[in-house]
C-alpha cells in the first residue's frame, strides 16, 4: 500500500490497535510506517508511556509551529495554557522564549520559563538578547533562581560576571505586588537588587 | 490573491529587507487567513502605531518593486478625501494598505491593543518583522467602516463561524470611537448590524445602546 493511499485510510485520530486492526499488518510494520511518515511531518503524537498512545494522522504535512508557548510547553513541567498565539518563522530557540516571556509580565508564563535555563545552547546569545533589552540583571537573578529547584546548564562565569556587573542601585521589581518570602530567593534578590516573585509555595510547585 | 503560506513567506522576505525591527498590526482579510476564515485575500491590511514604522516597512517593499498607487475606485469618495487615508502598495496582484495610527477616522485603541489574538514574528539574520493579528471582533468592526467591495460578504464570514462573538466588545468601542470624535463610527456599525440582522440574531439592546451613544452625542 503505498503512502497516500495509508494516509487517506488512516487519517484522523488513531492507535496502534486500531491502525492493526483496519489494516490487517503485524504491530512492527505499523510501527515502522508510523516512524516514517512522522519523520515526514505527516504525525502529531499524544500520550505515550502510562497512557494509550494517540496518533494524530494527516493526508497534509501538519506544520510545526515554532513559538513562545510551544518551546516552554515542550520544557516546562507547568504547562500552560496561551493567551495569544505565537508562532515565529525564523531561528528562535531558549534563548529568545525566555526574554519574550520575561516581556510579558505574566507570572505562570515567567514560572513555567525557568525550565529554559535547563535547555540554554548559546550563552552568549542569551546575553546579547538580554543586553538589548536591558535585562541583564533580571536573566542572572532568574538563572539563580532557577538553580535552586532546578537542574540547569551552567552559565559561563564571564557572562555571569558581565550580568552581574550591570546591577542597578535601585530594586528592580519584575512584577508588581508579587515578592518573595524565600530566604534562599531573598539572598538572591540583595545579590541582583531584582524583587523575585516566586513565594515558597511557587518552588514547592516545581520540584 | 494571495494565500496564507504565500504571505507568510511575503512576510519573511521583508523581514530580510528591512534596516530595523518593526512592528506592525494585521486586520482585514489578510487577519482573517491567520484565523482560518479564508484561504487567500486581495488586499494585506497594515495598521502601524508610529510613521517610523511605516518608513522602514514601506522601503522594503518598495525595494521589492511595490510601487505606490492611487485609492480612487477602492474606497468611497468620503473615505478617498479623509485625512488618516492609507497609502496604497501594489505590483499587480496583492495589495498592501498601509495605515498610521488610525484606520481612517477611527483611532486604533487600547482596547484594540489588550485584544489582540496573535503574534506573528518573521525573523531574519538582523531582524524582527512583528506582525499583530487584532481580535476578531475588532476586525469585524473595522471592516464595517472600509466599506470596500466585499467588505461585507467578509464580516458575514466571521459572524457564521464564529458562535460566541463579544458583540458588547463591538459596541463598546464604537461608542468608544464616538467620544474620540469619529461620528461615523456608529453609525456604520449601525448599518452593518442593520444589513446582519437579516442572517442573525442581534439582541435590540445593541441597537438601543448605539442610538442612546448618538443622542447623548447630540
């Protein structure tokens, strides 16, 4: 059978079970068809591990739209929900999720982003954005944070050091009318003079 | 006409010719690809929030051999002399309308701003083209006052795929743009609701609250 005429049978929401079942194959040679054609585009899976697999079968290639919330989805435990759609069409990577997500000044969306530190390929780019948007300061006091109750990749010391060296005299407040009352967070926040605004209960959310 | 994917990548290949990051906001037709309405559209409908903007996007595309063009036999006469018009770009098929600040009389709001449904980033090497897709019931409302060919047909569009639209949101920023001393806008919201209530139901509270806004004008 080949792939369009697969495709056309199968479209729709499937399993592993009913895909062997309407298409009298042995569950290894579903399996390698479903490999083939997800590497195509043509699969979008669901669940997996406790739960049933669930594959999503299109006669169309199903495009993968690159954006804010579907990176921190694909890392954060904290799902969320968007409150807008954003999709990117260009290179756009932890990095920059990170500080659009510090731009939003939305707190689920800030918490949710920590897990970036944990995925961060090119330091320096995440410097230079952060430079750019005169948030230095803010990206060390959340990559701290961040280690606290996450595991993260490590920041090189001479970016960390240049972070560090652009605190400002006065506190900066990421969020009004949210602080922290975490010892831990409040030696981070003299050490930044950033206010962070993740509580104890926020941390014991994410471990 | 011009597809969906055909604009996405319009769009990127701005984005490559452009000498600054820019920001920009897509209502109209072009709006309602990104929301599934329709598949293709004639006109690409820009609103810029500042003239700079507007001067970095239109040296793109005029160094995409976009040139310029007259509204005379797009807009109505009313509309052709009003001072906010917008300027027109074109290399025969799609058209760009490009607007600063306000869509003709009407002053694109705060409201407008927290509505907005999408974020469109084209990135290229250097830089950003940011492209904001407003709420569908700002755009419902902004095509009843351009009253372009098919302006209407487009607005029937949205009011049969979309069930749960905010009508009260519609009303309020006519009334809204009324204060701000665009006395056209509810009146054309007006007769838009007038020509829909022969396909769907409009509650009278709607009609009454349009009518009080144009009296208290008065």
């Amino acid at each position: 059978m080949n792939k369009e005429e697969f495709l056309r049978k199968a479209e729709g929401l499937q399993t592993l079970d009913t895909l062997v079942e309407d298409f009298h194959l042995r569950r290894g040679s579903v399996l390698n068809t479903l490999s083939k054609l997800k590497k195509e585009g043509y699969i979008q899976t669901m669940g997996g591990g406790k739960q049933k697999r669930i594959y999503k079968i299109s006669q169309k290639v199903i495009p993968q739209e690159n954006g804010m919330f579907t990176l921190i989805n694909h890392y954060s435990k904290i799902k969320l929900r968007p409150s807008f759609v954003h999709v990117v069409h260009g290179k756009y990577g932890p990095e920059n999720a990170l500080i659009d997500a510090l731009q939003e000044k939305d707190f689920r969306l800030l918490q949710s982003s920590l897990w970036l530190f944990g995925h961060i390929t090119n330091w320096k780019r995440l410097h230079a954005l952060a430079k750019e948007k005169h948030f230095e300061p803010v990206i060390g006091a959340l990559y701290d944070t961040a280690r606290v109750v996450l595991r993260t990749r490590r920041m090189p010391e001479n970016i960390y050091n240049s972070l560090l060296r652009k605190k400002k005299k006065k506190y900066i407040v990421i969020l009004p009318h949210l602080q922290t009352n975490d010892e831990r967070l409040l030696k981070i926040q003299k050490k930044w003079h950033v206010i962070i605004p993740l509580a104890k209960a926020d941390l014991e959310d994410m471990q | 006409m011009i597809t969906k994917d055909d604009q996405d990548a319009l769009f990127q290949l701005i984005a490559r010719n452009l000498k600054k990051d820019v920001q920009c906001y897509a209502f109209g037709g072009n709006a309602m690809m990104y929301y599934g309405y329709k598949a293709a559209t004639k006109d690409i409908d820009i609103l810029f929030e500042n003239i700079q903007d507007k001067k970095i996007f239109v040296d793109a595309i005029t160094s995409l051999n976009y040139q310029k063009m007259s509204l005379k036999t797009i807009y109505p006469e009313r509309l052709e002399k009003d001072p906010k018009k917008p300027e027109m770009y074109t290399r025969g098929d799609e058209r760009f309308d490009l607007f600063v600040g306000n869509v003709f009389r009407t002053v694109f709001s705060n409201g407008m701003k927290e509505r907005v449904w999408g974020r469109y980033d084209f990135k290229s090497e250097k830089y950003t083209l940011t492209v904001y897709v407003l709420g569908k019931e700002d755009i419902l409302f902004l095509k009843g006052i351009t009253h372009r060919d098919k302006d209407f047909e487009d607005i029937k569009i949205i009011v049969e795929k979309e069930k749960k639209l905010n009508w009260e949101a519609i009303i309020d920023e006519a009334i809204y743009q009324h204060t701000q001393g665009n006395d056209w806008a509810v009146l054309d919201l007006e007769e838009t609701l007038e020509n829909l209530k022969k396909n769907t139901f409009l509650k009278k509270e709607y009609f009454d609250r349009l009518y009080s806004a144009l009296k208290k004008k008065n």
